[in-house]
C-alpha cells in the first residue's frame, strides 16, 4: 500500500510544501533557487552596497558564472561601520583592484552550505576556506551560530545561512572581511 493511497492525493500535496524549506528571503525579498547570485542580490534592500560594489569592481560576470561560488554577502549596515570614507575611496576607479581583493575575499570556490561548513571543521575548531583573492576565511560555530573571521581579525556572524542559488549559496553576513 502507497503513502498515496494511505493519505490521498491532497495530503500528499498539503505536506509537500512543508517537506521542503523554501530559500529564506533576504533584504525583504525572495530569494529564487532558479536565479544566479547576481540576480537574486539586485533584489535585497540589505546588499545595495554590495551590488554598487559588484558593479564598480566589474565583477558580475564572473559572479554570473557557471560557479559554484559560495558567498559571505555582508549587508549594507556592515559596510557602514567600515571607517568613515573606505566604502567611497574603495568604489573610485583607481582603487579597483582592491576593491576586487576585497570582494573576491568573501567568494570560496565551491557550493558549501552550513552543513558542509561544520563538516570541515578539524580538530581546532574551525574551517578553514581559501577564498578568490588568495586569502582566508575561518568560520567556527558557537551553538548553532556561524562565525567567520578574516586574517586581519574582523569578525562577523552568518545571520542568514544557506540561500541556494543557481550558481552556488550565499550566507548574509554582518561584517566585512577585509584582507590582508
């Protein structure tokens, strides 16, 4: 005897939904599964520095890009607490290789969700990731909260996690991690 034929039709529909979590949505808008990570962060009122940053560095190709990419999307309110001046100086055109590093620094090669993430973890409490640029990240879970550290110690939290995308996840993260 099938579970159809147990339940009915209907049930099986009602359930299906709840079977399978939906993308979280970020910065007051869905998130789709079905669309690239450019796509989807054009869309969140938390990432409009981001996407001016994407934009000026000339990344949105790459970001575009078959993948998979995870990326560690900080949120507008973290690019604010960066000192007064950083976010206008890293924008001009002369300064678009470091605003490249900066950004690629929060891009890992790979479609890693929080799970994969704590899998990684070895025996001293981290996963260690090589981003793009060269650099690298750390992220280590306290409970069930996400951490990630730059090597030039700025820290923030994954607020919100495992945003699939066709080209890979994002996690929304409250700082920005500047490289070395």
């Amino acid at each position: 005897m099938s579970l159809k034929s147990i339940l009915g039709a209907a049930a099986l529909t009602a359930l299906a939904p709840s079977a399978f979590a939906a993308n979280p949505d970020v910065g007051g808008a869905p998130m789709f599964e079905e669309k690239n990570i450019v796509e989807n962060a054009v869309n969140s009122k938390d990432h409009t520095t981001l996407v001016a940053a994407v934009k000026a560095a000339e990344l949105v190709d790459a970001l575009m890009g078959p993948g998979p990419f995870t990326v560690f999307a900080p949120v507008n309110d973290a690019f604010a607490a960066l000192p007064a001046g950083t976010v206008d100086t890293l924008l001009l055109p002369e300064n678009k290789d470091m605003l490249s590093k900066v950004l690629t620094g929060h891009v890992v090669a790979g479609d890693l969700k929080l799970a994969d993430l704590r899998a990684q973890v070895g025996a001293d409490g981290y996963a260690n990731l090589k981003t793009l640029s060269g650099d690298a990240l750390s992220v280590r879970f306290k409970g069930d909260t996400a951490m990630i550290y730059s090597e030039s110690r700025n820290i923030g939290r994954i607020t919100i996690g495992d945003v699939d995308q066709s080209n890979g996840v994002i996690h929304v993260i409250d700082a920005v991690m500047v490289p070395n």
